[in-house]
C-alpha cells in the first residue's frame, strides 16, 4: 500500500512527503495555533525540511551525473530519503556524491549568516532572529551529516577513502564499525549525560542504519558478476492454465514448490502461487488456474545480474521469478537458490 504522496518531480526525480511527515507537520501547526509553541517556530521547522529536499536533491543530481537513476525522494519525520538504484562503487564518485549534501547545508548556513551580518539590523527582531536560527540549524544539519557513521553522509564519504586503500567490502565493514561505536557512545550520552531520549533515537537509527548498509553491500559483493543463467533451475515444472484449481494444488502437493508457471505450448502466460489457490473458496475450486493466476509478470533474463533479479524479488515481495529469453521460458530462480549461493560464497570467502 502506497503510504506516500507524490507533490513535484525536479530533475525528473518525483519527490514524495510520506503520510507520517504530513501528520507531524499538522501536528506542528495545530500546536502552534494553540499556542503551545510559536509560529515561527513552526515556520522555521517547515523551512528546515525545505532545506532537506535541496540537500537530497544536490545528491540525487551529482548521482545522476554519474548514471545513478533515482527513483524517488521521500520525506519523513526523520530527514529526507533519496532513493538510488544504486551508490557507485568507485571511491572517488562515492565521494562527490556523499559530501555535496552536507556542503548545500553549509552554503546555505553562509548565505542566511551574511543575510543576517549584512540586513539583519535593517530588519525587525523576530525577522532578524529568524535568519540566524535557520542559519545555525543548517550549520548544525552539515556538521551532524559529516558524523562518520553509517547512513549518515559522513559514513558514505569514509567509506569512499578508505575504499581508495582497500576493498570495497573491507571499507564498508571498517567504516560500518566506526558508525556502531559512535552510535552506542551516542546512545550513552544519552541515557546518562544529557537524558535525552531524541539522542537515544538517533543512536539506534544508526546503528541499525550502519547494520543494514553492511549487509546490502556484503550482499551485492558476493554476488558480483553471477548472472541468472549461472543459478536458475533449467527444468522447470510448470501447470498447464486448463487444469482446475484442485488439479493444481495436488501438483503442488506432489511437487512441494509454492508457485509455477502457467504455459501453454512455449508462450508464459501468467504464474500462479499456493496463495492464489488457497484463497479460492470451496465451491469455486473447479475454476481454471487461468483464471486465478496473476498475469502481471516480473521477469528476469539468463544474462541478468543475480543481484537485479534479487533486488525484483524483494521490491516486489515475489518468492521468484521466471526467467524468459525470446519471449520463452527457459528456468526459474527463486530466493532460496539466491540465498543458498549467498551461503556458499560468505563460506568460500
């Protein structure tokens, strides 16, 4: 379920503001129609997450100068989400692309300081005082996104000069670690310095932040260079779309495989799963399997990096995928093949 709201695309990047920010944001409001905090406040809070989207952006358009595609910026309570197919592994564009964020931060933090050196006494108080905290709190958003610690910018661009000495993995591993010490030294501070619980937050963030980065790229690491035809099944069992539902789940029983594809002669015409089939009431079960499988297809090539094929299942919450060449079926691969390789090679390395 789509849980995002889609408000202008720049760059051809669509940018999102998911349901939980615009919940917080009319929380903001309504508190400060009450009074319980001032309104500009809650401008300039509004006027920071603005500060958020650029900052995501300067990323998004020096990846896109690479070749990186993004598919979507998403704003929430916590920051703003630039989601890339992909983070180039080459140090030195990693790099760019990592350290343009906090540095639009800094910009703007410069820009809104000499505003407020060069007009602010020109200005009312409240105007005045206005510039400088926007000022302060991206100079705070630069220096904070410069943390070396995973997700945050920082992490990105230690990996990026660690991965110019040594391995990619071995960087990420490295600068992973040094993101998990600072975010339980943070998560100290505060439970027993500040008792800040917000800190607290942000640790955890972190850390769980750094554990995931490490496992998807250990993951794309592995599985460098391993194309599909090199791990699908090439004998496929597949159901014809004639046979009834109870014909088709006594396949299944027989096969104990959870999904097939339905062909007819060579042609693919849809794949259908123990979900599909369990969900038919009784008294339909004589229904076609024609007529319950899906014919919204996600498939994959032999010569397609196992990596994408992965990257489909798991988008798409599919257990696997036919894999087609010529508009034929010739194997399926599954996320248990994936898994079982993934096995193999952490073993070997």
């Amino acid at each position: 379920m789509k849980t995002s709201l889609r408000i202008l695309t720049v760059f051809e990047i669509p940018i999102e503001l998911d349901v939980s920010f615009l919940i917080l944001i009319l929380f903001i409001y309504l508190m400060a129609i009450l009074n319980i905090i001032p309104l500009e406040l809650a401008v300039l809070i509004t006027l920071v997450f603005a500060t958020v989207v650029i900052h995501e952006l300067s990323h998004s358009y020096v990846a896109q100068r690479y070749g990186v595609r993004i598919e979507r910026i998403v704003l929430l309570p916590i920051g703003g989400v630039a989601q890339m197919e992909e983070i180039p592994k080459k140090p030195r564009q990693e790099l760019f692309i990592a350290s343009v964020g906090p540095l639009t931060n800094m910009v703007i933090a410069l820009i809104s300081y000499l505003v407020f050196l060069g007009a602010g006494s020109y200005l009312p108080d409240i105007v005045s005082a206005f510039i400088y905290q926007f000022a302060l709190v991206n100079l705070i958003l630069g220096v904070f996104n410069l943390l070396p610690a995973f997700p945050m910018d920082g992490g990105r661009v230690l990996r990026a000069l660690l991965a110019e000495r040594m391995n990619y993995l071995r960087a990420t591993e490295l600068s992973v670690s040094i993101g998990k010490i600072f975010a339980i030294a943070m998560a100290i501070s505060g439970i027993l310095v500040f008792g800040n619980f917000f800190l607290i937050l942000i640790a955890l963030f972190i850390y769980i932040g750094a554990n995931q980065e490490y496992k998807a790229t250990m993951i794309s690491s592995l599985l460098e260079g391993i194309k599909v035809e090199n791990i699908m099944t090439s004998e496929v069992k597949t159901l014809s779309p004639q046979i009834s539902v109870d014909e088709a789940l006594e396949k299944m029983f027989e096969y104990k495989h959870m999904g097939y594809p339905v062909t007819e002669g060579n042609d693919l015409l849809g794949i259908v799963t123990f979900q599909d089939l369990s969900g038919v009431e009784k008294e339909n079960k004589k229904l076609l399997v024609s007529e319950v499988m899906s014919k919204n297809l996600i498939t994959t090539s032999p010569s397609e990096e196992v990596i994408i094929a992965l990257d489909k299942i798991t988008k798409n919450n599919l257990g696997r995928l036919p894999v087609v060449e010529d508009d034929m079926l010739v194997g399926i691969i599954s996320k248990t093949d994936i898994m079982k390789v993934l096995n193999l090679m952490r073993n070997k390395a």
